[in-house]
C-alpha cells in the first residue's frame, strides 16, 4: 500500500531484526538459506496430480529453466538498488523489503507473514508483518527511482503503454489512512477498504 | 508500477478527522482530489519525468469524462478509454 508520510517518520519500536552482514555490502552474489544454496534452476519440476507442471517448474509459465537459472540473482540486484528507499535517518528495515518478495519465491502456499519469516529465518513474522504495515520508507522515491530506469532503458523507449486504474486493499477498519467504506472497483463491491490510483 | 497515489475519499479532509490526518502523516496541503484528478497528475507527472509513453489505457471510470478525455489530448498523450455504450464521442 502506498504511503503520503514523511520519509523520516517516527517509527514505533518492535523487536530489532539485525541487518545480516551478508546483506549489508554489496558483494552477495547469490542466494542462500540457512547457509544452504538454493538455484531456481534445481527446483522440483515434478507434475501435479491434475498433470500439469508443478508450481515452480518453468514449463508452466512457458519458460526455460536457463531463463529462471538467474531469477535470484536478480531480485538481489533489484533489492539492492531500490533498498535505499527502504531506510530512514534512523533505522535500515530495507532487509525485510527483501524478506518480503525472497520468501514468496520458493513457496506454495501460506504466504502470510508468519509462514514468510519462519521459512527464511525461523521467525513468528512479526516485524515483517510490522514492516509491511507501516511502510517505513518513501513510496515517491520509489517511484522517482522506478521512473528514472524506465527512461534510462532504451528497450523501453518504444511501445510502453501505462494502465491507469485503482487498487483496492480490504481493511478491518477505518484507522488507517484513507480507509473508508467505499467502492472497491470490482463488480460494484462496497466494503471498507484502501483505494490506490495507480499507474502500472 | 511507475507511479500511484493514496485516494483520500471526501470524509478524510473534514475537521473531524484534522488531528488523525497530523498523527499519519498525511501532508498539511493535501487536498481532497477525484480519482481522475490524481490520475491526470500522475500521467502528467511521468511525462515530465521523460518516462516513455505510448498509450495511456482506461477504463470507463476515466475513460467517461469528457475533461480528462479533453486533457489528455492537450497533453498530446493518445489514450485507448473505455467508455459507456450511451456515450456520444
């Protein structure tokens, strides 16, 4: 969900989670779990019951196991050019930024935050999910940076088109900012809900 | 997505929720704007930023207005909108 507060705002205390020191240079090259490498490309390739390619098999999407060898690899490189975003003056939380799109990666089902945090380190997925919610970091810089590539890539001088739409977030209730009962965008659905205008 | 904005319905800028709208953090020159109005400056806001821009698609929430239809056009920014079968373009 994005976020209109300040870059640098307060943030409330919950339960440190150390920047690891792999994570903190830039010279991680590829990715591990508890000490253990996992490619994309060894993933299980194994059909499912109905016969189609398992989740993580590449021939699902209709892609090559050397397009994916390296998918890891470039979420890193993704991370690490957007983790600034993700800092304020007085705290680095850019590592559950990370944590956030690695641990979805590798996994089926259950993708909620506690599934996420005890997959990638054994956590009860609280300061992820505290992360998540209160968004520490500058959604516009962000987009600033997201902007700044695209113009700076020539294969993308050509042919892009933009989709201007809304998205809609369910909300339990109406404390946070911008919740309301409102038009959720779908089929006329009324609900409480957060409402994004967005360009994707 | 290269760009997005909070829409504050109407209720938010009201003086009942003035102290709420400070505790967040929603910036004190915020003001209450339609979902097409932030669109518009979103698209507006991308092409300054020189980011490329063939065609911008909507759907019949925007694509109904005939101002926003009107400035886009002035933006020179060609749009694919959807649009009501009763509409007269």
């Amino acid at each position: 969900m994005l976020s209109d507060c300040a870059a640098d705002a307060p943030m409330a205390p919950y339960p440190e989670w150390i920047l690891e020191e792999r994570l903190a240079g830039t010279g991680w090259h590829r990715l591990s779990e508890h000490g253990q490498e996992r490619p994309a490309s060894v993933e299980p390739a194994e059909a499912s019951a109905c016969g189609e390619p398992a989740l993580h098999a590449p021939p699902r999407w209709g892609l090559s196991a050397e397009a994916v060898a390296h998918l890891g690899d470039h979420l890193l490189q993704f991370w690490l050019r957007f983790r600034g975003c993700f800092t304020t003056r007085t705290r680095d939380t850019s590592a559950h930024a990370y944590a956030s799109l690695r641990a979805q990666l590798p996994m089926d089902t259950a993708r909620n935050f506690a599934h996420m945090d005890r997959t990638l380190h054994g956590g009860d997925g609280q300061a992820l999910q505290h992360f998540m919610s209160n968004s520490p970091g500058s959604g516009p810089a962000v987009f600033e940076q997201m902007q700044g590539e695209m113009t700076a890539t020539p294969a993308w001088a050509h042919g892009s088109t933009l989709i201007l739409d809304e998205r809609a977030d369910a909300q339990a209730g109406t404390h946070k900012a911008g919740a309301s009962r409102q038009d959720k965008g779908r089929r006329g659905q009324v609900d409480v809900c957060r409402v994004d205008t967005c360009l994707p | 997505m290269v760009d997005g904005a909070l829409f504050l319905p109407e209720e938010w800028f009201g003086a009942a929720l003035a102290q709420r709208r400070s505790e967040l953090g929603i910036p004190a020159e915020r003001r209450c704007e339609t979902k097409l109005q932030l669109g518009l400056k979103m698209i507006k806001r991308v092409k300054a930023q020189g980011v490329p821009l063939d065609l911008v698609a909507c759907d019949a929430l925007y694509g109904r207005d005939s101002q926003l239809r009107a400035a886009l056009a002035a933006e020179d920014v060609q749009y694919a909108a959807q649009v009501p079968a009763d509409t007269w373009v």
